[in-house]
C-alpha cells in the first residue's frame, strides 16, 4: 500500500505543483487623471463673463485634503446630467480654500495671509472663503447673475440633491418658496 500511495503521489505531484505556481506580480494600472466634465472658471473669470452674459455662479469651495471634496468631484460632479445642467444655466468656479492666490471681488482684494508655501496638509484660510462665509468643506455657494451671494449648501451632495439646489435658484424658486416647501415637493431626475 505504501508503494501505491508514493507512486500516486509521484504522479500527482506535476499537477500539484503547476495548480499552485504563482502567477508574476502584476501591478495595477495607472489611474488615469480625472477628466472634468463641468467648464470650470475662476472666480474673476465668471464675473467678467456675467458682464456679457449674465448667469448665476456656482462655486465649489474645497480643499485638497478634504475627502468628502474629491469624492464630489470623481461622483456627483462627473454626472452626465450636472455637467450638462450647470455648463447651460451656470458659470462654474472651483476655489481652493487654501489658496495662495489673491481674489478681487467687487473691489475687495481677498489673499490667504497665512498660506505657508512650505507646509504640507492645511495651510491657512483664503479670506474669500470667510466672506462667503464658508465653514466646511465642501461648500456649494450661489451667487446671483450680477455676482452677489444668493445661498449656499454645506457638505457632500449626490446629483440629486445638487439638481434641487441647482434648480431652486436658476428657477427662481428661492424668491417666491421657501427650501422646505421646495423640497417636499421636489423630485429630483439627475443621476
């Protein structure tokens, strides 16, 4: 039985070893750069654009180290219906809260004071995200077709949620309805 067994071991042995060879280490592919969809514009860019087109402006107020920011640019902000709907109706500004880079609005000339280009992680608050009054990150703030702050939503947002406030503003909901009112009855169809 002994010699059975060995020379049935013997012949499985080429079977056991390929089954458990390990494949070469493959190491996964580069992530391809994200590729915007929504037409985005500084601040000083979409004011002089409203001077020969008036729109509403949708800023969104980020920082590079803020999770739930980047997780509303790679979902709510690469849907195909958010892209189309604010490219139409919207001027669009991604501002970095943490930003060394002056801002003029309205004739006030807003830096970030104490941006330390040396430092890694947070680095200051831009003295525009104060004026518009931004705690967190993400902020969506609307301003209206002359430049002037409308409102603003904290924190991340699906398409949905962004479509009703999107929709409540550019239709001038906000004048006549209060948000809860607004949506209650609300349905959203971005997704």
């Amino acid at each position: 039985m002994t010699k059975k067994f060995i020379a049935l071991f013997i012949l499985a042995l080429p079977v056991f070893i390929n089954a458990q060879q390990v494949q070469p280490q493959q190491t996964p592919a580069t992530v391809a750069p994200l590729v915007e969809k929504i037409h985005w514009v500084t601040i000083g860019e979409a004011l002089e654009l409203q001077k020969k087109a008036p729109k509403q402006i949708m800023i969104d107020v980020y920082t590079k180290w803020c999770g739930p920011c980047k997780t509303l640019s790679k979902t709510t902000f690469q849907s195909d219906d958010v892209a189309n709907y604010v490219n139409q109706h919207f001027y669009c500004v991604k501002f970095d809260a943490e930003s060394p880079d002056p801002v003029n609005y309205k004739g006030t000339k807003y830096t970030n004071p104490n941006y330390n280009p040396a430092a890694a992680g947070r680095n200051g608050t831009h003295e525009f995200s104060g004026f518009l009054q931004v705690g967190a990150y993400p902020t969506i703030v609307i301003l209206d077709e002359a430049g002037a702050y409308l409102n603003q939503s904290r924190g991340l947002l699906n398409a949905g949620q962004l479509e009703g406030l999107l929709k409540y503003f550019h239709d001038g909901h906000h004048k006549n309805t209060s948000w809860a009112d607004f949506q209650s009855a609300f349905q959203p169809t971005f997704k």
